[in-house]
C-alpha cells in the first residue's frame, strides 16, 4: 500500500518539492546522526526534487546554502570584515580585479540587509561588546547571500532575539524573496 503527498509546489523561481512516500511493506532503517542510538523505523521514503530531477551533492552545495542557529564569528573583527572574509573565501578569482568586484559585493550585500548602521561595529564575543543579536543573524545571511543561493535553509533564525529584532530579521528575509526571488526554508520555534 502506497500513499503520496507533495509538500511544497512551485516556490518562486526553482520548483522544489519533496515527495514523502509511505511504504509499509518495507522497512527502511536510516542512522541517527545525534544520538548514540543505533537506528530507528521509518515507514516513509522522502525524495527531493529540484525542477524535476533528484539533485547531485554539487548541485546542491551550487544552488542552496544552510544557516546555523549558532554563529560561529570571530569576535575582533567587524561586520564587514567578516562578510569580506567569507567573500574572499567563496568566490572565485583572485586577481585585483576580483579583489575589487568581491569588495562591490560585500557593499552590495550589506545594504540589502541594512547593516549599514553596524558595518564598522565588531561583531562581539563574552569579552568584546559587538553588534546585537539580530545584526548578528543578519550578518550571517548576508555571508550566505554572497554566492547567490536560489534556496536557503535557516536554522531558528529568531531563536534568542526579541520580537522586535525577530520582526526585523523576518521583514528583510521578505524583501530579499521579493527583489531576488530566492527561496527561504525557516525553521522557527515562536509564534
């Protein structure tokens, strides 16, 4: 006996779906990757699609990017230093240049998530004052954006923050759906 369901249809500009599929004559035992425990029952097969083919693990790394709950910045250094280091280490080229089209980038990116006001503040650590929570997570979709991902996956992007800053983070996630049509998977823990 089979049943099937579509989770998501067409999402902005790449069809994305996922096809979970219940199978209950087979059982499918898949690892636990966080526990000691050995493996459990899925009664499900899940398949995922982009535009109609079963992505390769470089088409996903090209056209996705993930977001931790957690940043991991370096405290001493600021916003946009950290957004130009991650620019010098994801995109190609290293020629002058490319040096100053990366430089453009990074500006470019910093006004989309209006980091402006905190472009110069460091981003802060248990010894260093920095920027706050919500410049923080913005700082860190803001690395993401840099390689142009058409879908992004945000692990509790609001977690920690105030409904003030989580308002914020939010509104620009959906200005930044709206200008580049880039698909946004949130996880989110609060109302």
């Amino acid at each position: 006996r089979k049943t099937e369901g579509k989770i998501l249809g067409k999402v902005s500009a790449t069809v994305v779906y996922i096809k979970i599929t219940k199978n209950i004559k087979t059982k499918n035992f898949l690892p636990r990757r966080h526990s000691r425990r050995r493996l459990f029952f899925s009664p499900f097969i899940i398949q995922v699609y982009f535009d109609g083919v079963v992505p390769t693990k470089s088409m996903v790394k090209k056209y996705t990017a993930y977001i931790q709950q957690q940043d991991c910045f370096f405290g001493g250094s600021t916003v946009m230093e950290t957004i130009l280091f991650a620019a010098m280490a994801k995109l190609p080229g290293s020629t002058a240049a490319d040096v100053i089209e990366k430089k453009a980038k990074v500006k470019e990116v910093i006004g989309q998530l209006n980091l402006q006001r905190c472009a110069n503040t460091y981003m802060g650590n248990r010894l260093i004052r920095g920027v706050s929570g919500g410049e923080m997570k913005r700082t860190a979709v803001a690395c993401a954006l840099l390689c142009s991902p058409q879908c992004m996956f945000l692990d509790e992007p609001t977690s920690g923050l105030d409904s003030a800053m989580a308002q914020e983070v939010i509104v620009n996630l959906r200005n930044l759906q709206m200008k580049q049509g880039c698909t946004f998977v949130v996880t989110i823990h609060q109302p």
